[in-house]
C-alpha cells in the first residue's frame, strides 16, 4: 500500500473532547522510557471554547484510530507556535504528519502568521529529522537554569524589580542572549511556547509578575522575568511549585549571579519549591549558570522555525 492511497482513509479535522480514549490510545506507548507523553494529562485543556480562533487542534482520524494529532496557536499577529504533534505508530511513513503540518500551516497562514516555530527536545532525534523533512530550519536552542528559591541569596550588583523596565529593555534590545536566541523568550500566555519579546511585554510584566533590571555603576548589566507559577506531579506522586522565569540574560559572571540571586529572593517570597529560568545555550552562558551556583537543566532544547508566506 503507497502512502497516497493508505491516507485516502484518514481524515484531517478539529479535535474533540470526545476523541480522548482514541489519543489516550495513541500516546499511551510514547516515550515510556521518559515518564510518558504528557498529552494525555493536558488533552482536555488543549479543545478549543467556542469561538476560540487563536488555537487550532488538528486530529488524524482514521475511524477507530487516532492516526495523529498536532496543535497550532497563534502567539502573536504574525507568529505561529505548533506543538504536541505525534502520529500513531501504526500510521507512521503513511505522510500522515506531512498532512497534518500542512492543516496547520494553512490555518496559521489564513490568520496572518508569517513565521512557525516548534520546540524539539535534544534527544527526540526522530522528531528532529521529520520536522527539517517538513521544511523547519534551525534557529536558536535554550537550556534551563534553576537556582534555589532563597531568601536571602544576595550578589554583587544591584537590582530592581519593575522600576527600570525600559532599561531591562534596552539592555536585551542589545545583548548577546538576544541575538543568539534570535529575541525569542517565553510566551506569556502559553506553556513551553517561544516568541520575540517586546517592550510591550516587559511593561505589562511589570505590571502584572516581575521585571528584574542588573545595575552597576548606574549601567544596566543583565535582566530577566518572571513568567508564571504553576504546580507539577513529582514522579513520587507529590505536588510541587514552580516559578517560571522567561530569560536570562547578563554581561559576566558577577551580573549573572545577582539575576539568580533576584529570582531566588522572588520565588522566596512566592513560596515555591522550585524554580526555572531560560537561557541561552551557549558555553559562556551555561558555565557562567553554574559557575554562579544555579542548578542547569540536563539537556537543551531545540527551536525551528519555518516562513509561511502567503499562498
């Protein structure tokens, strides 16, 4: 059977809640070795309410088979985040996922996206294959640092939270983290989602979580943010919290652990257990973490991107 005529049998369509069971099915298998596929604790929040237009879940059904599913968001007017794409194992080298980023690249285009990106983990090398196949180029890769909430961690430089936001912008417009993660920072809204940061952003983040602004000799020397809190299910079963913060960025060692000293102040008084913060992956920033005391992440992550012109 040719893929062409195997996919004359799947349809393309929005999923539902009531497509559950069949991707609980398809996901049940995937990635044992790592915990298990976290979509099937988050597939019901992924459905769309109605009339919701900034989010698009795509099904592959093929009758009693979820053959696959991937999810398209828009985070911005012009740029596209998918996520969660997976294809049954049963299914697979059909062209299945071929049809399903085309579904998404079509919705994302009709809602003025110019741009599509997608998080790859280092280690998923079979993701990292298909998505290039698929047309996605690399574009930046990210690490994160975890330094330990603390209440009195303290460092060498000054910093103020939520006082100098345009000069904890002005110092990303400029530095190295910008230009290496292509200015790409968490989202605000959705989870373990990139996009371009804006002043914008920052203001409301001040607003509304933290803005940390490094000073040294009334220069600014390294910033970042706090993005949310949220509470995860150890592997023992137990509850903890966690404060997000959306990017790092710091001159030298000295500026990076008066940022990590902030943030562990900040979830100090959050009262969370843990704490994240994205940045660069590059030597000097990764050594310049731990050489500061934070903990880092194993394993980076991958960022591709791929242009959506118009059809």
């Amino acid at each position: 059977m040719t893929p062409d005529t195997a996919l004359e049998g799947i349809e393309i369509r929005q999923a539902t809640l009531e497509d559950e069971p069949a991707v609980t099915a398809m996901t049940s298998r995937i990635w044992a070795d790592r915990g298990g596929d976290y979509l099937e604790h988050v597939y019901p929040d992924w459905i769309e309410e109605p009339g919701d237009d900034h989010k698009r879940t795509f099904l592959a059904d093929a009758g009693e088979d979820a053959a696959g599913l991937v999810q398209a968001v828009m985070l911005s007017p012009d740029e596209a985040w998918f996520q969660g794409l997976r294809v049954h194992d049963e299914y697979r080298r059909q062209g299945v996922s071929r049809r399903l980023n085309e579904a998404c690249f079509q919705w994302a285009r009709e809602r003025g996206a110019t741009v599509g990106r997608l998080m790859i983990f280092s280690w998923n090398a079979p993701a990292l294959g298909a998505s290039r196949a698929a047309g996605f180029e690399p574009a930046t890769e990210f690490r994160w640092a975890h330094p330990n909430p603390d209440p009195m961690a303290d460092g060498p430089d000054d910093v103020t939270t939520n006082v100098h936001v345009s000069r904890a912008w002005r110092y990303w417009t400029h530095s190295h983290a910008r230009t290496y993660l292509e200015g790409l920072t968490l989202d605000l809204e959705e989870s373990w989602a990139v996009r371009e940061l804006t002043k914008a952003d920052l203001e409301r983040l001040a607003d509304e979580t933290a803005v940390f602004t490094v000073d040294r000799a009334g220069v600014a020397v390294g910033m970042g943010y706090r993005t949310r809190t949220y509470e995860r299910t150890t592997d023992d079963g137990e509850t903890e919290t966690w404060a997000e913060y959306g990017v790092g960025a710091w001159d030298d060692v000295d500026a990076a652990r008066s940022l990590f000293a902030a943030v562990a102040r900040d979830a100090a008084d959050l009262g969370v257990d843990r704490t994240r913060v994205l940045i660069p992956e590059t030597v000097t920033a990764v050594s310049d973490a731990s050489y500061a005391g934070a903990g880092i992440s194993e394993e980076p992550d991958f960022i591709l991107s791929i242009d959506l012109p118009r059809a």
